[in-house]
C-alpha cells in the first residue's frame, strides 16, 4: 500500500487549500479512505472519511462547512479542499485506508503534506 499525499504549503488565515492523494497497491473502490492531521505535541485527528462510492462523507466538528473531501476512483486519487483555513489548522495532513479518527486508530499511511496557516 503506498499514499502519497500532496498540495501542503504556507497560506494567509481564510485562504484556501487544496490537498491530492495518490493511492497504489489496493484496491482502491474498495474501501472508504480519508485524512487524518497531526500537530505537533498533539494526537491525530481525523479530518475527513468518503466512503468507496463517494456516496457518504463525514467531517470533524473542526472542519464541517469548510473541509470538502472527494475521490477519483478512475484515477486512484483522494482530494481535500480546504477553504477559510485558520491557524488551527496548522498540522501534517495524511491520507489513510482505512480511515483515521485517532491515535488508537490503525491503517496505512505515507508520508504527510505539511500545512501551514499564518495568522
């Protein structure tokens, strides 16, 4: 299993982000993926979870009416879109199969998109 997120950067508060995800070596159709973040001193936190179909989504209170997670299941990819971003939000972001919600959580994960938000 390999994912490989992507789009992190340094952004101005209420400015906007967009995060890719490129999956291999899974089926990818077959299971609900999302996003998890990680600040620094902090535990996980699951951002977003789509379900294989893209028919159901579900957000962190943190995030809900801002984040907008979607997936290209031709393409392998997942995405996030992040509007109206604030300093909160300032973490690691990793796309994982399946879906993290916190430390405890297991799954797979590459290497992270780093996000920063300056005030």
């Amino acid at each position: 299993v390999q994912l490989q997120a992507s789009g992190g950067g340094l952004v101005q508060a209420g400015g906007s982000l967009r995060l890719s995800c490129a999956a291999s070596g899974f089926t990818f159709d077959d299971y609900a993926i999302g996003w998890f973040r990680q600040a620094p001193g902090k535990e996980r936190e699951g951002v977003a979870c789509i379900s294989t179909s893209s028919g159901n989504a579900n957000y962190a209170a943190s995030v809900k009416g801002r984040f907008t997670v979607s997936r290209d299941n031709a393409k392998n990819m997942l995405y996030l879109q992040m509007n109206s971003l604030k300093p909160e939000d300032t973490a690691v972001y990793y796309c994982s199969v399946p879906c993290v919600r916190d430390d405890e959580d297991t799954g797979f994960w590459g290497q992270g998109t780093l996000v920063t938000v300056s005030s």
